[in-house]
C-alpha cells in the first residue's frame, strides 16, 4: 500500500509543477476534511495544491435561526427534542440546544431517527421531535422513519426539517463571483445514494472537474491525482474513484423514498444564505408530520457573531488561522461558532491536527 | 457526519436485520438495500444499510480502520480510538 501511495505521490507532485500555478481544490465532506488531515495527506501535499475545506460539515451549514427554533420547540411543555449529538453545541442567538438541556428542557441524544420514533412510541404523553439534519447520506433515513410513522400512526412525533442537498450548494459557490475553485473532491458517502452523475452539471455547466473519493488515504490522493490529471489537460469530466460503493446512479431506493416524503425547497444556510432548491420540505402527505407547523413555530433571521469569521471559513474564503479567535478565545472547549463545535468542522480539525496554524493564530 | 461504516450480515427479518460491525451487534434497517443476503457486506449509516459492498472492499476499509486503532496506519493517527469510536456511531442503530 505504501508503494502504491509513493506512487501517487509522486505522480500528484509532477502533475503540479507541470501545472504551475496555484491549484485550488475544494472537498464538500466533513469526513474528508478530518481524513485529510488525519491521514497525513494535507502534510504532504505539493505547495501549489491548496485543499479547500468548503460547505461540507452539516452541523457547521445550518442556519443559526434553524438552531433557535429547535431551542423554541425545546422550551414547549411536553416536548422531547431528539438530535444527533453534534447539534447539541451549536450556538443559536441566545444559548445552544445543551444549555437548554440544562435550564431543564429534555432533549435526547439519539444516533438514529428510528431512535427517536422510538422514543415517541414509549412515552405518548409527550410530543416528540427530532431535528433531521444532514447531507443526502442522512436524509433517507429521516424519509424512512416518517414514512414508518404515518405507517403505524404515531401522533406524537414530528421532524424539524433542516436537511440540504450537496450540489445545489456547490453551483452556489461557483456562482460567487470571487470563488475560485479548480474542481471538486466530491463526497463519497453523499454519492451513495446521489450517485456520481449528479455532479455532471458541475463539470459540464462550469467546466469544474468532480472526482468521487473515498476516505482512506490512498482513495484520497488517489482522488487528487485524478483531479490534477483533469486540470492539467484542460478537462471537466466526473470521475469515480470509489467504485466500491459508488454508482452512477446511486441508490435508486433511497432516491424514490427521498422524492417520495419531501420535495425540493428553498433553504438558509451558514454564511451562504438562501440557496434556491437545497434542501426539502415535506411533500403534502407528509406535512402533518411538519414540526414549525404543528408547533405553529416561526423561524426568525440569524445574527450571526460579527467576529466569528466561519462564514468565510465555509466559503473556503480564509482558513481558520486567519480568525483572529482561532486558538484564542475559540477552542473545541470554548467554541464561538460551529466550525469548532462539531468535530467534523473545518476549525476543530485544524485545531486537532495543525499545531503550526495555531501558533500562527496566536501571533496574527 | 456522513460517514458509513461496513458492516456484515448477520441475520435477516423482513426489513430488519442484524449486522456484525468491527464485533458489535447491532439492529439495523435494512430498506435501502432490497435483495441483501445474510453473509454479505453492507455499509452502514444512521441505523440503517445504505449500500451493499463486496467482502474484499468491506474488508480493506476495517483493516484501515483497525491499523488507526493499533496507531500504525501511517504513523500520524494520534486519535485513531476517537475514529473508531465515531465509526460506530455514525453506524449505530438500535444497539443489542
Ligand atoms: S475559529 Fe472560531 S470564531 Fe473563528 S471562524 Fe472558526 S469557529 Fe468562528
């Protein structure tokens, strides 16, 4: 394996100084971010090849007035609120979901929806709501767990629906004026169930070039060799390098579950705000299962902190060192904005994993 | 947050079944992955199996996935437990 990665490596590295300049590479995928990382990978990356950590980290892309209003529907009387962890610290306007918790509010930790179905099976007393976040890797197990509660009709659970969709976000990125991206590593638990040829408009509309990575450290500089191949040449094509568990066309299932519980709907995202189409809503059958309708709960703005700067670091417009917090008064103890709360945020993984930016944090 | 993690089939009960992930058991829903067969691989996201996977495939990712918890996969994984450990939360359904 380590032969095979020497390889790479060295072919990753010609391919750069054959290119010459700057090469700006943007992954979309919390677990890439941390791999990355992990692995060693950014450490041994060419000084020309720039990966960009972009909007990637559900926790760190949903909206601040999504979080006030799960902490609304936390403070109602009866109501269980059941989340994935990661979105017990994020902060809202006034205090997170675990400060709730601890003005008595009951929320649960669950690792799955079926968890939360669960819960509301348990105890029909109370009104039960779980938050469905995440990428299209989570979303069919939301769609899934509300097409089992209108199956056995339980009345006392409900979703706040706050799930987004990967492409859409991206087109908004290549739509910013000032973004300049060279291609995608594109997500490669997302491409499950989206499947590889839902990145085709990216390379055929904006001529950006998209390979479907996976996680371990050869699939990813395998992804980034594939990358520069395509940008040397002048090429925009999707690749996929992870055929393992990717496909075409994804999982054909989960998409039919998808279409079949929500619709396409406008949402609010962190710092990039509303994007047209990226995320759902629940399809008209379903909406009796609509927690800011049952709850009759108004989603309000965000205000973000003015001197948090994870707008930007979700843009991929600066890196985390270039917060004057980063490091100081914001550490993964003492987290100021999600991308330190969650541990797949581009803060927190620099934080972890890149001593020398700190130092660099602390000095600027 | 989007990670899936192979796991193997253990039995299988209508749209239920029981997966055998790095020695834990587990229940997990089996609706996205119609026609999966005991014995085979499955990734696991969330509670439920999102995509079949071959043996070879599924067991090359636990190999990586147990040389970071030995802290030999490239030398640089100072919280390769951590890993693991959220490996198998991003897999958990109903826990046995
Ligand atoms: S270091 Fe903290 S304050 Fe600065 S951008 Fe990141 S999360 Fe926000």
């Amino acid at each position: 394996m380590m032969h095979e990665m020497q390889k790479l490596r060295v072919e990753l590295n010609r391919r750069c100084d054959a290119i010459g300049r700057e090469i700006r590479v943007m992954e979309v995928c919390g677990t890439h971010t941390v791999a990355a990382f992990r692995s060693g990978i950014r450490s041994m990356l060419p000084d020309n090849f720039r990966l960009i950590s972009g909007p990637g980290c559900p926790v760190c892309v949903t909206a601040q007035r999504y979080i006030d209003a799960a902490i609304d529907l936390a403070s109602l009387p009866n109501v269980i609120v059941a989340t994935y962890g990661d979105m017990l610290r994020v902060p809202g306007l006034s205090g997170s979901l675990e400060k709730q918790r601890a003005k008595g509010a009951d929320l649960r930790v669950v690792t799955s929806a079926l968890r939360a179905l669960q819960i509301a099976r348990d105890h029909p007393e109370s009104e039960v709501v779980f938050l469905g976040v995440g990428f299209e890797t989570t979303s069919p197990a939301t769609a899934l767990t509300i097409l089992e509660a209108a199956r056995d009709q339980v009345p006392n659970f409900s979703v706040l629906v706050s799930h987004k969709l990967v492409v859409p976000a991206m087109v908004a990125l290549l739509e910013c004026d000032d973004m300049s991206i060279d291609g995608f590593l594109c997500p490669g638990h997302v491409s499950v169930i989206i499947g590889s040829n839902a990145y085709a408009p990216i390379a055929s509309r904006f001529g950006k070039p998209c390979v479907v990575g996976g996680f371990e450290p050869e699939q990813i500089l395998k992804a980034l060799v594939h990358l520069t191949r395509q940008i040397e040449y002048g090429e925009s094509y999707v690749e996929n390098v992870y055929p393992a568990v990717v496909t075409e066309s994804g999982n054909a299932t989960a998409m039919d579950i998808l279409r079949r519980v929500f619709v396409p709907g406008d949402t609010v995202w962190r710092a990039l705000g509303v994007i047209p189409m990226s995320g759902f809503d629940l399809a008209p059958e379903f909406q009796a299962f609509d927690a800011l309708r049952r709850f009759d709960i108004h989603v309000g703005e965000d205000f973000d902190n003015p001197s948090c700067r994870c707008g930007e670091v979700i843009l991929g417009r600066i890196e985390p060192c270039e917060c004057a917090l980063f490091g100081n008064e914001c550490t993964p103890l003492t987290p100021i904005g999600p991308c330190m709360v969650s541990s797949e945020g581009t803060c927190a993984a620099w934080f972890k994993y890149n001593r020398h930016a700190i130092a660099m944090g602390a000095r600027s | 947050m989007c990670l899936a993690v192979p796991a193997k089939v253990i039995s299988l009960e209508g749209e239920d079944g029981v997966v055998d992930l790095g020695g834990n058991r587990l229940s997990v829903r089996m609706a996205l992955t119609p026609g999966i067969r005991v014995d085979q691989w499955v990734l696991v996201h969330a509670g439920f199996s999102i995509a079949k996977i071959e043996t070879s495939d599924a067991l090359e990712t636990w190999g990586y996935l147990k040389a970071c918890y030995a802290g030999d996969a490239t030398g640089l994984d100072r919280d390769a437990d951590e890993m693991v450990a959220s490996s198998r939360v991003a897999a958990e359904g109903t826990a046995r």
